[in-house]
C-alpha cells in the first residue's frame, strides 16, 4: 500500500501531466467507416480510431491529444467536447432484443443510439422518427435519444418529403403572427399602395409561365422604336404589402427560398401573398416594381429606369402558346389573343434574340440540356419521368430576366450597395489541374491565367471548337467554384458578366425580396432594414440546405422509381468520374446511376488532370461525355443510389475459316 507521501507525488505527477499536456482543437468530421477524423484548427487532420470515434457525432467541436503509433503514425484521443452541432435529427426507430434504437439517417452517423423507455412516445418498430439528443456518449460512447414525433413509416404516401423536411428541421406550418397578416391581407390593400403610383393597368403586359404556375412574378411587355426596342419587366412587389421586420418578413428570411419538391412546393411566403395578392395574375391589379429598359439592335443595353406602378396583366400565358405563336403556329388559344398583345410577344421575340445574340458573343451562356420532369401518381410517387427541352418562349422569358437582372446589379454597383451574386470561376484548388490539362490537350490556351474573368471567358467560349481528345469543356464545368452571395459587386464568371444579382423572383426567393427592398430605400427613400455578414453567412447556408432537401427528396423518388426499370439495356452518357467509379446519366429518363470500378475487369488509376479512369495495363479509358450501355445492377437503399453495370459493346461474329 503507498502511504501518503507517494500518493501525493502521484497525484503531483498526474497534475504535471494535465497542465504540460499538448490539446488540439478541431471539428470532427465522420467516414463511411466507424473511425472518422478530427480537421484541427492548425489545418492538420488527425485520425480518431472507432472506439473514439464513438464517442463523438460528425461536426462536434472536441479537444484531443496526439498518440503516436507504429510507424511515426499517430491518432487523436478524445479530450472534452466543446460543443455540439447536432441536436434534433431522424431515423428508424428498430427493436433488437430488449433494447430500443433509432439508426440515424443523418449522414456520417453510422451507429444505433438507445432511447429509454420514459422517451419512446409510442413509437413502433420501422416508424420514421424525429428525435432529439438526450445524452451525448462523449463520456462513455453510449449516446441517448428522446422521440419528439413519429412521422411514418415508410411505403405512405409522401413519407419521403415529410421525412426530409424533418431531417432539415423545415414546416409546412407558419407562425401565428405570419397567418394572421395573412389572413388580413385583401384586395383593399391593393388598392390603398396604388395611390400615388404610376398606373399602367392598360398596357399590354402579360405573364409567360407553365399552366399550373400559381406564384407568378414576372409580366412581360415590348415595344419597338428607332435604335431597338423599349423592354418593359414588370416583377412582383410583396414589399408593398409585407412591413420591413415584421413577423412574415423575417419568416421569409428564415426560409430564404421556395423549395420545389416534387409535387408538393414548400413557399417562401404565405399563399395569400404568394398566389394571389401578390401574384400577377389576369385581368386583376397588381403592385409591380418595374424595369424599363432600352434594348439596342445588337442587344446591348441602353439607358434603364426603376418604376413603382400598378398593373394588369393581360394573359396568363404558357410557353407551349408562346413557342407556337413564334414558329408561326396558329390554334384557337392564339387566335383569341388580341392584336396589341399578339404585337407585343412578337416584339418580345425580336427583342429576346437581340439581347441572347448579345451574350453569346459578348458573355456566357449554357448549352441547352434535356431536363425531365417527374409525373408523380397518388401515393407521390413517380409515374413516369418525361423530357421537358427549352423551346424559343423559355429562352424569350430567360433572356428578359437576366437584361433587368443586369440592370438591377448596374444600378447597385453605382451605389455600392445592395446584394451581388458573384462566380469566381474555378474552384482554386483546381488551377493548377486545369493548367497542366490546357498544357496537355489545349496548348494554345495554355498561356491562359484561368484565375482572370477574362481569360476564362475566352478559355469556355474556345473550348467547343478544340480539336482534343479530352472534353476539355466539360472538365472545366466539373471543377467550378458555387456561386456566392456578396455586398460588393464583383465577376460572375459563369455568366461572363461584370456584376449580377436578381430581383426578378422575389415570391420565391429572398434575396431579390431583398434587393427590391435596397433599390426601394436607393430611389425612394423607402425603409431597410440591412443585412450584416452574421446575416449573409445564414442565408447562403439556408440556400444550400434546401438545395439539398429538395434533390434529397428528389433522389429518393428516383432510387425507387429506378427499380422497376427491369433488366433491359440503356445508353447513357458519363456525368461524373471519380477514383471508385464513374456516374452515367440515362437517356431515357436523365436518372443517374453509378458504375464501380471494383465491377470492371482490371484495375484503373484516376487522372485528376483529364478526370479520366484510365486500366493500368491495356489503357482503355474511361471520360466525362463518353456514350455506355449500361443495365440496372440494384439500388443502394441506404445511400438511395442507384447502382449500374457496364454492358460491353457486341463483337461482330467472325466467319469460320473455310
């Protein structure tokens, strides 16, 4: 027995030990394996072995220590947690044995945590559940949840989008104070913001969208004169009827963005604000803010004006009326058309392909691509999957959009204020990659300093005509920065504009509900109440989820409908490579689906420089826009990844040698 001397030298050693003992900061970040990682605030990641790992949750803020290990490696020891950004999550709630669990479909989180009996809330086994966080295992790895609510289970009818929505903490519910200005809002409103604006009730506008189209926040109307034409944009103005800071306001903030999932729409605004009061539908008044702009012969634009006014919009038009009418098309809904509104599209048309003539010489545009909308049945889920492509009335509303857009980011970058959108083109950690690849298969660019707006507007405008191998185009677009929100006006590369923002949809998101508000507060002294950067941080975020939360939703639908495809070949184009594989998108129905290398014959290397898969030994190759066959292989339930096989292309028969 140590008497007490030497427990107290025990007790000093240990002391000596804390207080000398080096501890790291840093966020943990998880694998697809139990162990995971710790990113330390000194840039350095450090390995936590599985029984760390246990004890902490992806993006807890932690302290370790460093432990070596064999061979100079070394790993991180849990020290204290300093805080938790997981709190309220879903899962499946599953019974093994006597114990209660929910597997949680947060990603990164590959473990079953255990609900105690007293926070069970009568969930059953394979119930969808909403839970909270009721012990965190940082002091034994034995972490507890509370079940806040069931949503469902899985096979009802739209469990998918309620299931996502919960997992991203979103409500279809609104806040008492937001319904009840809801529900005072009327048409008196209207009428009472239409004094002392300009009243234009009796021009030609008309709205151009897809039939079911409800929020609609852009009328169109175009007159021609000596140097062009006079381009008139009328967009929605739900800053008349909703008061800076009031409850609906910063609902709308929190929101940031409509959420489009497939069938069910999750609105940014109230119904009665965002279709009705506010929406511009026919032959009703609507408050508008509007874009008068000057657009010249060779689509540059001219002088512009900012406009508060009252309008009425004389049709409720869809693309496919617009499209016939400019192909020269004539049906009974174009003949009730009348002659001044019929005049105006055509004007619209000239004045729409002036200003795309513009951009394509002179800035960016995308490529049209094949979309495919999602035919949902009465359970919501899909039906059938159809190809939607632009026709001439899409690019027609387009074109108008980004003019006034322009002149909103103008207007804005002379008063230095406002909200910008900005592209820095390529993500920089790739430029060095997109260098050595110019140098490979593009050598007259490779002079190119693709960090500059203008170097790599010319890099993107020459790349469809190189004669190479490798889609250098396609590349590129694999390797671009995301688009950033911003108080100070700076390029959009992908747009190959100087500046750009939007104000053109203001029903549906955020930030042109803003910019309404700064071009409001700019002219006419109107009230703002400013973003700050706490602010600017928050919204993009919220941005990003519901991105995110809708393609979760949409992705799922599609990993179900996905495997009733049978066993039949399908061609397919690669989307996507990486060093496990590649993805192909089907040409059927746009579904992308993955190829693992581990399923081809060989073994392949990835070229971070050309994204091809390239064989070790024979050198076949595979690359971004490559045509496959490809047969369903089976779904991943748990990733909701659809997985393919490669199907070799038939050898023609040889004749026997006589």
């Amino acid at each position: 027995m140590l008497n007490a001397d030497a427990l107290s030298q025990l007790r000093q050693l240990k002391s000596d030990i804390e207080e000398h003992k080096v501890v790291l900061p840093g966020t943990v970040k998880a694998t697809n394996g139990r162990f995971g990682f710790v990113a330390l605030d000194d840039g350095r990641d450090v390995f936590l072995p599985p029984e760390e790992m246990q004890k902490v949750l992806p993006g807890d803020r932690i302290t370790i220590t460093e432990q070596d290990v064999e061979k100079g490696k070394t790993q991180g020891l849990v020290e204290e947690l300093l805080n938790s950004s997981l709190d309220t999550f879903v899962g499946r709630y599953q019974v093994k044995g006597k114990g209660h669990f929910v597997v949680p479909e947060t990603a990164g989180i590959n473990r079953w945590i255990f609900i105690p009996p007293k926070e069970r809330n009568d969930a059953q086994p394979g119930d969808y559940i909403y839970c909270r966080l009721h012990r965190h295992p940082i002091k034994d790895g034995k972490g507890q949840a509370r079940v806040l609510r069931v949503i469902g289970q899985a096979g009802d009818a739209g469990i998918e989008r309620a299931l996502t929505m919960a997992g991203f903490d979103l409500s279809d519910a609104w806040p008492e104070a937001v319904q009840q200005h809801a529900q005072a809002l009327s048409e008196d409103a209207i009428a009472a913001h239409s004094a002392g604006r300009e009243d234009r009730c009796s021009q030609p506008y008309v709205t151009i969208d897809s039939p079911g189209t409800q929020d609609m926040d852009d009328a169109l109307m175009a007159v021609p004169n000596a140097t062009g034409w006079a381009l008139s944009i009328a967009i929605a103005d739900p800053t008349a009827l909703i008061e800076p800071g009031s409850a609906t306001e910063r609902e709308a903030m929190r929101r940031a963005t409509a959420i489009y999932f497939p069938g069910e729409p999750l609105p940014m605004l109230p119904d009665a604000a965002s279709t009705r009061l506010c929406s511009l539908q026919p032959d009703v008044t609507r408050l508008a803010l509007i874009c008068d702009l000057q657009v010249n012969n060779d689509g540059s634009l001219g002088d512009y004006s900012f406009h508060q006014a009252s309008i009425r919009s004389h049709g409720k038009l869809s693309y496919e009326l617009v499209a016939n009418l400019i192909d020269g098309r004539e049906d009974d809904d174009i003949k009730a058309l009348s002659p001044t509104v019929s005049n105006s599209l055509d004007q619209l048309h000239q004045a729409a392909t002036a200003l795309r003539r513009w951009r394509v010489e002179h800035a960016l545009i995308s490529g049209d691509r094949t979309d495919f909308r999602l035919r949902l049945d009465e359970n919501r889920r899909i039906r059938s999957i159809e190809p939607t492509v632009q026709n001439e009335a899409h690019r027609l509303v387009e074109e108008c959009m980004v003019a006034a857009n322009r002149c909103a980011a103008d207007f804005l970058s002379q008063h230095n204020k406002g909200l910008f959108i900005c592209h820095s083109g390529l993500r920089a950690d790739r430029h060095d990659n997109i260098r050595k690849l110019l140098e490979q298969h593009a050598p007259q660019l490779a002079e190119l300093d693709v960090a500059q707006a203008e170097s790599f507007k010319t890099l993107m405008k020459t790349a469809d005509s190189l004669n190479t191998d490798a889609p250098v185009k396609s590349i590129v677009a694999r390797q671009l920065a995301r688009a950033e929100l911003a108080f100070s006006p700076a390029p959009h590369q992908g747009m190959g504009l100087a500046a750009y923002t939007t104000f053109t949809s203001p029903l549906r998101r955020f930030t042109d509900f803003y910019v309404h508000r700064v071009i409001k507060s700019l002219i006419w002294q109107a009230p703002l109440e400013e973003l700050d950067n706490n602010a600017l941080s928050t919204l993009q975020a919220t941005l990003i989820q519901a991105r995110q939360a809708a393609n979760g939703v949409e992705n799922w639908l599609k990993s179900e409908f996905a495997k009733t495809l049978g066993d039949d070949d399908m061609g397919g184009v690669i989307s996507r490579t990486i060093p496990a594989g590649f993805f192909v998108r089907l040409n059927c129905n746009g579904l992308e689906g993955f190829v693992s290398c581990r399923d081809l014959d060989g073994k392949y290397s990835f070229d971070p420089v050309t994204l091809r898969l390239i064989h070790n030994k024979n050198g076949r190759i595979f690359q971004l826009d490559q045509a496959v066959t490809v047969r369903l292989a089976g779904v991943d339930d748990e990733r909701r990844q659809i997985n393919l096989t490669l199907q070799e292309p038939k050898q023609d028969s040889v004749p026997a040698s006589a």
